[in-house]
C-alpha cells in the first residue's frame, strides 16, 4: 500500500486563520489573508511585533481548537482506505504544541491511528511516496512526490505540483489511480 504523509498547520489545520485573527486583535489591525500572499504573516507584519506574535503562537491551548481546511476531514477519510495516511508535522518548531495538536489529532480524525503521528523537527527524515505540504522547504528534501498545498505565504512559489485545497488533493489522487 502506498504511503501519504500530510502536513497539518496549513494543509489540515488553518493555524494562519487563528494566529492572523489573534495578531489583529492584540494590535488592532485589520489584515486579511490577500495582504499577506506571498509572504505569510512572519514576513508581512513589522519586526517590532515578532516577539509578541510569536508568544501569541507558543501557548499550550493556541493549537486545541484551530479550525478544520474545509474538506481535509473527508478526503483523508476516504484516502485512508486505499493509501496508508501518516500525519507528519513540524510541532518541534513550536515545542509547547505537542499535546495539544495530539487532542486535536485524536479529535477530528478518529481513523487516523495515533502510531500514524509523526511528531518531528525536520521532515527530510519522511520515507513515504507522496507528502502534502504548505511548506517548499519540507517538499525540497522529500524523496517522493511532493504536493504544494496553497496557503498565503507560498503564493506565487512555482516548481511543485501546487493543489489549491481537499477537492484538487481528491482529484489528484484519483487520477493516480485510474493510471
């Protein structure tokens, strides 16, 4: 059975849409997501705030309760019968995230197994034939096929074979498999 490994802050989980709204409200700014395309929120707010922002982003709860990308939960159900489904994710990069994102994992995709959980710091370490991923650098060292989820701050990257949301993943596989 062939392996997909799926990134979840960006692909799984919209963590831009809860770190973006909790950034306007601790400056009181208006940002929408078309402001920061092609530079995220990291790159797109003054340099004054990175450390407040990033404080906004290490608390133990901030990962709980993120809103599901429209369609993630339906597709990875259905994918999961036909391809071994690993979720890979970078919460190294934000230590405090690891029991939360664990909950939230346990919460919204019940058919996922726990031992399907890559808890990890570089994703080079990722032995699968496809990864999903909003992160170029992650799908630059993977050694299979690599597909770009759109998310604002990889706007514009080109060179991956770039799915827009869950219906183009949906879509991609099942062109795969119809080969």
């Amino acid at each position: 059975m062939q392996r997909i490994c799926v990134d979840m802050d960006e692909v799984m989980s919209d963590t831009f849409g809860e770190l973006l709204r909790r950034y306007n409200e601790a400056f009181g700014e208006s940002l929408r997501p078309e402001d920061l395309a092609g530079k995220g929120i990291w790159r797109g707010t003054p340099p004054e705030h990175k450390e407040r922002l990033s404080a906004l982003l290490n608390t133990e709860e901030f990962f709980e309760d993120l809103e599901l990308i429209p369609g993630a939960r339906e597709v990875l159900r259905d994918l999961s019968g036909r391809f071994e489904i690993f979720i890979a994710t970078q919460a190294m990069a934000v230590p405090n995230s690891l029991a939360s994102k664990f909950r939230w994992l346990q919460r919204h995709f019940t058919f996922i197994p726990a031992d399907n959980y890559v808890f990890c710091g570089s994703k080079s370490i990722l032995r699968a034939d496809y990864l999903i991923d909003d992160a170029p650098r992650n799908l630059r060292t993977f050694q299979g096929q690599g597909l770009l989820f759109t998310a604002p701050h990889n706007v514009g990257i080109e060179g991956f074979v770039r799915v827009d949301n869950w219906q183009e993943v949906a879509a991609y596989f099942a062109n795969i498999e119809s080969k």
